[in-house]
C-alpha cells in the first residue's frame, strides 16, 4: 500500500490498483537528466533571488549532483511504486539533504516541471534524428556520386515510362530527406521555449527570474502565457508529426530496395550482412531491413494519431491525460533513430548491377517521348508526333523489337521527317543527355543537385 501523502488532505491511503495506474516512472525516469537540469537551474535561481536562502541552493544544487552521479554510476534505484520522475527525484533530494530538498519546489509546479523536462527532450531528440537524417544522406549522395552515368528506367504507375540514372533516382531520395531536415529544424526552432515559471497554470507570486532559467538551460524564449506554456504540446504533435513524414519517407525508399533487390528487377542485391535467411528455404536472401523499416512507419504514425486523439477534448491548462504524451512520443524517436541507423549502412552496402538496370531500360520503349520529340523537332506539333509514335510502339509490338531497331525506311512510311540521325536522338544516353533541364536527369543537372544538396549538409556540419 502506497502512502498517500498528498498535503493531509486524504483520509486513506492510495489503492494500490490507483498507484499502478497512476504511476509514470517506469516510462518517464528517462527525463531524469532534463529533470535534474531544470531542478538545478530553478534552485539557482531561487538562491540569487533570494526567495530561498542560497544555503539552501547550494545543499540543492550540490544533492542534485550527488543524485546525477549516482544514476551515471548505475547505483540510482527508480522505485518502482513511485508516482513519477519529479517526485522521486524531490523524495531523494530530501532523503539525502534534509529540510532544503523541501524548498526546491518553492514558485514551481509539476505542470510546469513536466513541459519543461518533456520539451528538453523533444528538442535533443529532434537534434539526434536530424543528424541520423544527415548521414542517411551522406551515404546517398556519395553513391549519387558513383552513379551519375547508371542509366536506368524512370517509372510512373510502376511502368517503365522514361530513362534517368541511378544518381537522379537517390538524389530524389537525398531531396525528401533534405525536406525532412529543414521540417525538423522548423519544429525545433518553434518548439524552443522554457514554459518553467507558468506554474500550475496561473504563474506565481514569487519574484522569480524567468530569463535567467531560461538562459541557464540554453531556450531561445520564453513561453508567453502560463495557461498555455503548461497546456501545449504542440512541440510533441510537431515532433511526431515530423517524424511520421521522416518513416513515409524511409518506408517509400525501403518499399524500392525491396522491389530492386527482387528477382524481376535484379537491379541490385543486398550484402550478406544485410540480408537474412529463411528456415526452410535454403536459396533465399530476404531484405528484412527495409520490410521492417516499412513496417514499423505504422507505429510512428499510431503515436502521431495517439496524441493528436489525446489532446483534441483537453480544457486548458493541465489534465492528467497528457501524461500520455511520453510513452507515443519516446517510442516513436526510438523506432525512427533505429530506423535512419539501420537503413542507412543497409543501402551503402547495397551492390548494384548497372547492366540489368540498362537492359532494363532499353526494354519497353522508354525512349519514345523522345521519338516525339524528334519529330517535334523537326516541325510537326506535339500531338500529331505523340500520335506518330503511338502507331510505330504499336507496330513494333507486333514484331517484338525497340524503336530503334526499325529501318529508316520503315520510320518514313509513318513521317517523312524521319531522317538517319533520329538512331542517335533514341539512344539510351541521349535521351538522359538530353533532359539537362534543371532538376533533370541530365549528369550535370544532378551534379548540380548534388552540389546544392553537399551546401546544404555543409552548413550544418558547421
Ligand atoms: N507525471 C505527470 C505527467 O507526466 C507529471 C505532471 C503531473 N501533474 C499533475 N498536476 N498531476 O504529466
């Protein structure tokens, strides 16, 4: 049976059944270094004002050291029945220094203790997954690098449509994540703000230095309004938010490994190290990796839609429900980090087999809008050169060769405009050559790309 101390106020002890409920350390003892810094630059502040005797703060400052040391150490035990993080780091304070521990929640709440320990986190967390999101790219743009000549087939409807090169395809991957990155930073940037000092809800009657925590604790601002700086979590809907845009991403990318390292498109294969096996099936070589970097977007996206159903009925300021933001959104970092870190070393050891991918896209006349183009040209306006190319796909089907396999004889019965130099117009690298419009497949239109997106990574290494 727990002990309720709760200020005298209740007659019997908590039901044991109503503890277990109600307790959140088991899942928020990993704020406890956001707890002990924001404790430390409350009580520091509380000694300089003078609201408590600065004695006082430094037996607080100096117990919270000795608490911090002692978790480092592993010698830290969470009792379990504890009700959270921040009542247990105050019971130990005070078990271990006596009557100041006491004073260390003079001009503070738990409701602003919380957002301060939970936006802490959210804010290193989101640092983390946008340096994860940064080496995934480095890896990207150093095969962009290898691959600016790899022509392969572009697809729209999973049809073979029109011919790029390996580096164009990963440098769209590299952009999405460059997205994603500039979206972290977005959510970091607004979630910067130290909401300690709102208390419950209503502020305090303390003098209290809210610039100084602040600045002790390295916030941009401070939070505007106590109603709000205790009742918001946008930060937390932004971060998962973020994340889930980060695992549509990986799982787009790993939905492609899958596809390319299958059997009918051969147009890669994954490093033993990579690939696991089946129990019965001898022969097989299964991309579980990017299957479950797939798979696992779908819990990232539940804790997005977990806490945005959490939150839609909430009155302002504080309610217990909130508690539930920690687990959704402690999950959904750690499934993305795991992800970002495992997939990244999975597609720089990825072997791929540009031959295939070229054969691959000599096959299906991917060259054809090209055709058109040819004889646009050559004068004839757009529709009809569709329509023109249209009956020669058509005739070759018939026979079973590519466009360009046709004599010139046989091109001039549908145009006369077709002329001996269309062999070199449909040819693969041509037509990759040819579309060096920005942004396209043409290699110095990708290196250009590459040159951006290597600017843009360097700015951050600074
Ligand atoms: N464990 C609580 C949470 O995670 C801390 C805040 C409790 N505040 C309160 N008024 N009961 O939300």
């Amino acid at each position: 049976m727990k002990i309720n101390n709760w200020s005298g106020l209740m007659a019997k002890d908590l039901d044991s059944r109503v503890n277990d409920f109600n307790s959140s350390i088991a899942f928020d003892k990993r704020l406890f270094r956001q707890d002990i810094a924001g404790s430390a630059a409350h009580a520091a502040m509380l000694g300089a004002r003078g609201i408590i005797a600065p004695e006082e703060a430094d037996a607080i400052l100096r117990g919270l050291e000795a608490i911090s040391h002692d978790f480092s150490a592993g010698l830290l035990v969470f009792p379990p029945d504890a009700e959270d993080v921040h009542m247990f780091v105050e019971a130990e304070l005070t078990a271990r220094i006596g009557d100041a521990g006491k004073r260390l929640h003079t001009a503070r709440s738990r409701n602003d203790q919380v957002a301060l320990d939970f936006r802490l986190y959210v804010l290193t967390a989101l640092g983390e997954v946008s340096d994860a999101t940064l080496e995934l790219m480095d890896v990207l743009l150093s095969l962009c690098e290898r691959h600016l000549n790899t022509v392969m087939p572009g697809y729209t409807h999973l049809q073979r449509a029109q011919p790029i090169t390996l580096a164009h395809h990963l440098a769209a991957w590299a952009e999405m994540l460059r997205r994603d990155v500039t979206r972290l930073e977005d959510a970091r940037a607004r979630a910067d703000e130290c909401p300690l000092g709102s208390g419950a809800l209503a502020g305090t009657t303390y003098p209290i230095d809210r610039d100084s925590v602040k600045a002790a604790l390295g916030f941009a601002r401070l939070s505007p309004n106590s109603l709000d700086g205790v009742a918001d979590r946008d930060f937390a809907l932004e971060a998962l938010s973020c994340l889930s845009i980060v695992m549509v991403h990986l799982s787009r990318m790993a939905e492609e490994v899958v596809l390319w390292c299958s059997h009918e498109f051969g147009f890669c294969s994954l490093d033993d190290a990579y690939s696991t096996g089946s129990s019965i099936m001898p022969q097989k070589k299964n991309p579980d990796v990017a299957e479950l970097v797939r798979g696992k977007s779908g819990r990232v996206f539940g804790s997005l839609m977990a806490l945005l159903t959490v939150m839609k009925g909430l009155p302002l300021a504080y309610n217990k429900d909130m508690q539930e933001d920690k687990e959704a959104v402690f999950d959904a970092f750690d499934t993305v980090l795991l992800c970002l870190r495992t997939f990244a070393p999975m597609v720089e050891t990825l072997s791929f087999h540009p031959e295939v991918m070229r054969a691959s896209a000599s096959l299906g006349y991917l060259n054809a809008t090209d055709c058109a183009d040819y004889l646009v040209k050559k004068g004839l306006p757009f529709r009809e050169a569709y329509g023109v190319t249209g009956r020669l796909v058509r005739h070759c089907l018939t026979g079973g060769c590519a466009l360009e396999a046709l004599s010139l004889e046989t091109l001039r019965q549908l145009s006369p405009l077709f002329e001996a130099d269309v062999y070199d117009a449909l040819s693969l690298d041509a037509c990759v050559r040819g579309r060096a419009v920005s942004g396209g497949p043409a290699p110095e239109a990708v290196s250009a790309h590459l040159t951006a997106l290597r600017g843009f990574m360097e700015e951050r290494r600074r």
